[in-house]
C-alpha cells in the first residue's frame, strides 16, 4: 500500500531566463531642404524608448523607437546644424522559456550610435542596442510536511528544516511626470533645442503592509544653441513620490527596485525662449524576496514490515549576499587638437559581467568640445572598468552598473575624465533538498526470534538515525538506552541498539 503524504505548497516567481540580446537598426535619410548641405559628421546622440514589452507562448514581443538627433558642420558655416530622425524598433524574440504568465523586466543600453555622410545631402544612421531581459515565470514549491497515520502503520519519518529566500513579488508600475522648467539666470537664452535626455534613479524606498513607497527623481539634460549661435546646457532635478502595489509580504522582505525612464519629450515654451516642457514616461521594476522556513520529510522507514521511500529534489533559493560597491575612475581623452571648452559630457555603462572575482563593465564615453580654432569635435572612448566581488563556489552573481557622477576638465593634451560608477550586485545560490515524494509500505512478515539487545559501533559518517533505520528501531528508543538525552552521539562510540518486538 502506498502511504497518503500531505504537502505543504509555497507560491513564489523563479527566473527563467536571463540574457542579452544585440539588435542592430538602420535608417538611410535625405536632408530636408530647409537644412544646408553636410560637410561634415560631428556627432550622433540617440536614446533608445522601448514602451511596449509583450510576453506570448514562446515569444517575447518588444516595440518602440531610438530618437536621434545628428550635430554634423554645414558647408561654409561654422556653426553646428541638427537632424532629427525616429528608427522604428520592433523585435520578436523567439524564447522556450516565455509564457503568457511571464513577466519581463528589460534595461536597454545603447551599444552604440553613427551617422556616415553618403553625399551632402543623405545619411545612413546606424544604431547597436544591447536588451538584457529577465524572464520570471509564477511556480509553486511543494515539499511532504506529514505521513498520514504513520504511528498505526508503524512507520518512522525524518524532518529538516532549511531556510530559503523566495521571490514572492515580480512587479512593474508605469507612471509618468509633466514639469515646465526654466533657465537659470546665470544661463543664456535659448534660440533651438538641440538635444534632451535623462536619467532616472530612487532615493528612498520602504515596504509599508502591501505597498512600497519610493522616491527618487530624473535628471534631466539639455543641450542647446544660444541666441549668440554658441552651444549651452542645462540640468534639472525632477522629483517623483510613488507608491507601488506588492501584495502580502512578511516583515524583514527585501526588495530590488530599478527606475528607468521610458520616454522624453521636451518642447520650448515661452516666455523668450527660457523656458521647457518636460513629458517623461518612466517605469518602476520592483523584485520582493522573502526569506521563509521549510520544514519537510526527508526520509522514512517502517518498523514492521518493508518499505519503500520514493524521493525528489527540490530546488530551495538562497540570497547570499547582495549590496552596492562604488569605483573610481580617471582617464584622458586625448584630442586632436587643442580645446577651448567642454560643451557637454555623458557617460553610458554597457552590460556587467562577472570574470573571475571581479565585475566588469563598459562605459561609453561621448564628450562635445569646441576648439581654439572655433570648431565642434566630438571625443569617444569606451573605458573598461573593473571592481572585485565576491561570489562563493556555485553561487550566482547578476549585476549592474550605473554613473552616477562624471565631470572632466580642459588640459593641454585634451580632457581630463573623472567618474566615479557603482555597481550593485545580488549573489544567490540554489539548495538542493531532497525530500520524500512516495512512500510503499508491504505487509509485515513473521521475523525469526534474535537477541533483545546487540553491540553495534557508530561510523565515521552515520547518525542515530541511520542506524535505527538499519536496525527497524527508533531514536528515542536508542538515547534511552545510552543515556544519550540531549547529548549526541561520537563516531566509533558503542551503542547499545534495543530490538523492538
């Protein structure tokens, strides 16, 4: 007969994929006629605004655009011009792992971003983007937590209890921000808006009951031409106060949170030319862990009669170590000739990966500079950064990098660059329990008569419980009869091992 085992069942999110997937756009483009001939490319910007993320049965759907805005010298002009254009981006990634029950968590990273001059008057734009998409599907967990009526069948279990750190909430929560801004005094006014991007981050977040609560702000870029034909920027701190629904949580859950801007969209307003609007799409991507107990059979045995244990392995997570590490950066930009001043810098991380016991990343570097000689040149580098970590044997470690802080000055030789990145890293690791899925119990059988009590010696590797199990005893019977109540037993130590009759 099979014996009835009850299951405890925990509902959790496992991730069931993590990877990086290259996507390559281009577009070929005819000047508009109201825009002079080209002499030159001096720089492309660009950034990417994926709105529409769509899991399917097998699929992964993901939409949207990569707004640019090219800075190239006109013919006979000394000033720079700009092109905008819009690459389309719709992108079906065939995926095993995806289902209509999925979430998907995407950060975009623009790999990189050109523009060739094919006459004066057609360009080809060219864009590389790096999607890291996570694939979280809904599972459950269910472990045997009792054998029904196992004291009538005479039948004895073992339990064991582990601690595991479970994702109990994969969430995603839109929302969006309008501000007017305005120059700062100290800032000339505005004849054309060149270029707007931006970046989001948190400040502070908490779990209250159901809800997180988090704040945080964007910064917000703006490259323009003055009214005096010269290049100029300004920067705007945006705040933003947002609750999120995560549904039930125990007290001490931990949460990851990552906020990403969307989508920008900036118009000039009036009065004279000083003012902004500001349209940001921007999404929160919230993973809760929880760390739960785990009390489960492991094995069993009868004490009349055979039995047969069935047994199956069930994957338990275990957050190792998560935290954040900051790294420092100098470099110089080397240029091709002597600058006069810095008009706009930025610094963009590509993918981290751990190698070895560090995490390594790249940060594409693009800074604008006018000349002594009264020209635009574009600087690019791409900087290999490195910071140690430490991730135990079978753990593994998912990270991320950020700039948070970049400035650079003006030397002889070019710029000099100062950056400081943080990487935020998560190490997990899987247990591998094994526990009871089956138990057969076959009918008792007439044993012969043998000794009430026998010597046997504890090895090197047994438990008391191995050996009761060997001899169809139990645990306690064996403490009572060593005198071992609250005490445990040495290897090589002689045990006295009643018969059960």
């Amino acid at each position: 007969m099979n014996a009835r085992l009850t299951h405890t069942e925990l509902k959790h999110w496992e991730q069931t994929l993590r990877t990086t997937l290259s996507r390559e756009e281009t577009l070929e483009m005819i000047v508009p006629d109201a825009c002079p001939d080209i002499l030159d490319i001096v720089q492309t910007q660009a950034a990417p605004e994926l709105r529409c993320r769509e899991c399917t049965a097998g699929a992964v759907e993901l939409g949207g655009r990569v707004r640019c805005a090219i800075l190239y010298r006109p013919e006979g002009e000394e000033r720079l011009e700009r092109l905008r254009a819009e690459l389309p981006v719709k992108v079906t990634a065939e995926l095993e792992a995806a289902t209509e029950q999925s979430q998907c968590l995407l950060t975009t990273r623009l790999a990189l971003a050109e523009t060739r001059a094919i006459n004066p008057r057609k360009v080809l734009i060219r864009v590389v983007l790096s999607l890291e998409l996570s694939l979280y599907a809904p599972a459950v967990l269910s472990c045997a937590a009792e054998l029904e009526q196992r004291e009538e069948l005479g039948i004895e279990v073992r339990r064991s209890t582990v601690f595991g750190t479970f994702l109990r909430g994969v969430v995603q929560r839109p929302f969006t921000c309008t501000e007017t801004v305005q120059l700062p005094g100290s800032r000339a006014s505005m004849e054309e808006l060149l270029w707007t991007s931006g970046r989001a981050f948190d400040t502070e977040a908490r779990l209250v009951g159901e809800k997180l609560i988090f704040k945080g702000g964007s910064l917000i870029h703006l490259l323009y031409r003055t009214e005096e034909g010269s290049l100029s920027t300004a920067e705007f701190e945006l705040p933003f106060s947002q609750i999120a629904e995560v549904g039930e949580t125990e007290e001490g859950a931990s949460f990851q949170l990552d906020i990403q801007l969307v989508a920008l969209q900036a118009r000039p307003c009036a009065p004279e030319g000083r003012g902004v609007e500001l349209e940001l799409e921007l999404l929160a991507q919230l993973l809760v862990r929880e760390r739960r107990e785990l009390s489960c059979l492991t094995d069993a045995y009868a004490l009349r009669g055979r039995g047969e244990p069935a047994f199956t392995v069930c994957p338990v997570p275990e957050l190792v170590d998560q935290g954040t590490l900051r790294q420092r950066a100098r470099e110089l930009l080397e240029a091709p000739e002597p600058l006069s001043e810095l008009c706009e810098l930025r610094c963009a991380p590509l993918q981290t990966r751990l190698m070895g016991a560090e995490l390594c990343t790249q940060v594409r570097v693009a800074a604008l500079c006018l000349t002594k000689s009264g020209t635009y040149c574009a600087l690019n580098r791409t900087l290999q950064l490195t910071c140690p970590v430490t991730v135990p044997e079978q753990a593994q470690c998912q990270a991320a990098c950020s700039v948070p802080t970049a400035d650079a000055s003006v030397t002889e030789e070019g710029l000099e660059l100062r950056l400081e990145a943080e990487f935020s890293y998560l190490v997990t690791r899987q247990q591998r329990l094994r526990c009871l899925s089956a138990f057969t119990l076959e009918e008792a059988q007439e044993e012969a008569e043998g000794p009430s009590i026998v010597l046997r010696k504890l090895g090197p590797e047994e438990s008391l419980w191995d050996v009761a199990k060997a001899c169809r005893t139990t645990v306690s019977e064996i403490e009572q009869a060593n005198d071992l109540a609250g005490e445990s037993a040495a290897a090589g130590q002689m045990l006295l091992i009643p018969r059960r009759r």
